[in-house]
C-alpha cells in the first residue's frame, strides 16, 4: 500500500485548531490593544497552549500573567473556580481592588 504524497500533514481537526488559535490571538492582542483588560491568564489543554503560545504578540505576552495547561472542560462550576484559585495566583500589585 503506497502513502498518498498529496495528503495534507495535518489532519482537518488540526488545521481548524489552528485556524481557531490564530484569530483567538489576533483578538486579544486587538482587545488589549484597546485597553480591553490589562492581564490576562491562558487556561487551555496541553496541546492548544503550544497553538496559542506560537500566536501570541509582544504585547499578549507581556500581558500574561501565568499559563494552565490542563483541560479543565469536565468540572463543573465550583471544581473549576477551586482548581483555578489554585492555579492562578495573581500578584497583589497586579489585583484589581480585590
């Protein structure tokens, strides 16, 4: 059986998360741009932080506060916000009036 020489190297599911990464970080980089928000926190699966990772500009990356590589779609409300209070901690100079 030969390999079609043709065949695209990534898989369709992988072009259109790519796709997805690159307009992700070309918002944000607009909304902070805009002043939108000031610091921002990335929480994605493992393999999608390497996608947006690549996207992102100067100024995304200055804006980032820290990086969650887990898939956290399976918790629900309160396992989702105690798994982040642990994740994330947010520099006091850094909070907004909390």
């Amino acid at each position: 059986m030969h390999h079609n020489a043709l065949a695209p190297a990534s898989s369709p599911k992988e072009v259109q998360k790519e796709h997805f990464a690159h307009e992700l970080g070309r918002t944000l980089d607009q909304a902070v741009r805009s002043s939108e928000f000031e610091h921002w926190v990335l929480v994605a699966p493992p393999h999608f932080v390497g996608l947006i990772e690549s996207e992102l500009s100067p100024a995304l990356k200055k804006s980032l506060l820290t990086t969650v590589g887990k898939d956290l779609n399976h918790l629900d409300q309160r396992a989702l916000e105690e798994t982040l209070r642990e994740s994330v901690r947010v520099p006091l100079d850094q909070q907004d009036g909390a």
